[in-house]
C-alpha cells in the first residue's frame, strides 16, 4: 500500500494524520509540565513494548526480564499468526502503571512509543526494494494541546531531544524483521509453535537468551567461541542484535552465524534417531493394547 492511500484505509476519526513527514520535515509541538494537558497522554492508550525498551526497563527497576515481563506488561498477538508482542500494563480507568503524581516514574528509560508521541513512525519497503524507508506522520488526539504551541522544530530535531535515535538504532533489526514477516505474506508461511517461543525469546528475555547460547545444544551447533561468548554475556545491547541475527537465521535463513563443521548432519541424525525411539515406543504401545484387547475378546 503506498502511503498516499493510508488516508483512505485509516478508520473513521483516525488520530493519526496521513501526511508524510521526512526527518527535515517542520512540525509543531511542544510538552512541558505547565501544559493543561501534561500526562493526559499517559492517562489511556496502549504502550506497545519493544525488545530494546525491555532492557531499559529491567535494568532500570532492577529486575529480570522475565519479572518485569511478569509484573508490568500484558501479551497480545501482533498478527494472525499469533506472533507474541507486549503493552505495557495500566492501572483500572487506564492509567500507565508508571504515571505518578509528578509524572512518569521511569521518564529516563520511557519506551520509544512514548518518546515518539505526538509523532508517529512506519518502516516502509518499496516493492522490488530491499530498501527499509523509515517515515513519519502526526498524532492528534483530542486531549493533546500540544500541536497548539507556537514552538517550531524539525521532525530530526525532535527525534534526538527525546532520545529516539538510539532506541530506533537499537531495534532496527527487530523492526526489519517484522517488515519482512509482514510484506513476504504466505510466502514466509506460519511460524511453528517453536520459531514463535524463539521470537519471544529473542526479543522480550535477554536472560534467557544469555542461558540459551551456553547450553550445549547451542555451542555444539553454532561456531561461537570462548571470546564471543564472554563478549555477549557482558554486553545486552551485544547480545540483542546477536539475538536479531539468531532470528533472521531461524525464520528466514539468513545465515551470519556461521555452524560448526559437521554439526547440521550431526543435528540431523540426533533428531532421526530420537524420532526412530518414539516411533518404536509408539508401536510398542500400540502392540501392547492390541494384545490386551484380544485378550479381553478372548475371556
């Protein structure tokens, strides 16, 4: 769909307004505390979470990722294919669970979508384009005063005074894959039960990842050495965008990480003969209910 269409595919009192917007783009906006409208953003809505949020947001509570996970985010699937994504959780009347009295209690680490706001972002790839086109667009809600101050400035000089750079940086190759899964359509086909534990993995669970590339069933697979592998341990931001690799392997075949010689067949074979037991077990099962059932004809 080209974005001169967005217009008509958008629903009915849509906030969001289909003019195109490019980083040098002038728009007008401002938020502050003195605003008659400050927080009122944080007060509804949904704040979906990206996997670079997460870690700002665990680290900052101290908490591991799959507390944070547990304690202040809700699941929801992002396509029909039931790829899992995260909000972040609210209050009863909709309240973010971090808004407080004076603000946003993690203002510091707030996620992008909140960095963003009253701005919004699509990653766009042309057909026949291996391109991703990042484009911008403005947000009107009714409670929103903001668009009404005189404060002037570019669409990239409002991207680096909230920060937005390096969270967009940072998420860039989770972005691209989205993209990818969404734009191939059933080209990429449904993901099994297990690229989706992956994907979650992946993107939400970077203590679980660091577990995942030191189990032996990792190392015996993948060439990763002794050097990369303290490397990844000790740097998250590192060991996301590994992560980001391991994915795009997984899903879309895009190899960068490189196996180990042999492994594959070595993989291949182990897997055939776990199947081989199941398959006798099975039988085996199968034999011993017929003969207990012939010999209940039998009495």
């Amino acid at each position: 769909m080209d974005f001169a269409d967005l217009d008509d595919a958008l629903p009915h009192r849509s906030p969001i307004r289909p003019e195109r917007l490019g980083p040098d783009s002038e728009i007008r906006f401002d938020c502050h505390p003195g605003m008659p409208c400050f927080n009122a953003c944080c007060r509804h809505g949904e704040v979906a979470l990206t996997p670079y949020d997460i870690l700002r947001l665990k680290r900052r509570l101290g908490l591991t990722a799959g507390e944070f996970v547990a304690r202040y985010t809700v699941p929801f699937e992002m396509d029909h294919h039931g790829l899992p994504g995260l909000r972040l959780a609210v209050r009863e009347g909709g309240a973010c669970v971090f808004l407080r009295e004076d603000g946003c209690g993690v203002y510091d680490d707030r996620p992008v979508a909140c960095r963003y706001y009253a701005l919004g972002s699509l990653a766009l790839r042309r057909k026949e384009s291996s391109t991703v086109e990042d484009v911008y667009f403005l947000v009107r809600e009714p409670h929103c005063q903001g668009h009404e101050a005189p404060r002037r400035l570019t669409v990239r000089q409002y991207r680096r005074e909230q920060g937005i750079e390096s969270y967009d940086e940072a998420n860039r190759a989770w972005r691209e894959i989205l993209l990818k899964k969404r734009s191939s359509g059933p080209t990429v086909g449904k993901p099994s039960e297990r690229s989706l534990q992956l994907f979650d993995m992946c993107s939400y669970d970077m203590d679980r990842f660091a577990a995942f590339i030191q189990s032996d069933g990792f190392r015996r697979l993948f060439a990763l050495s002794d050097d990369e592998l303290a490397a990844l341990l000790a740097d998250e931001e590192r060991r996301l965008a590994f992560a980001m690799r391991f994915l795009k392997q997984v899903l879309f075949g895009e190899r960068s990480i490189p196996l180990r010689p042999g492994a594959r067949e070595a993989r291949i074979a182990e897997r055939r003969a776990v199947w081989q037991q199941r398959r006798a077990a099975e039988i085996a099962r199968w034999r011993l209910a017929q003969a207990a059932q012939g010999g209940e004809e039998g009495d």
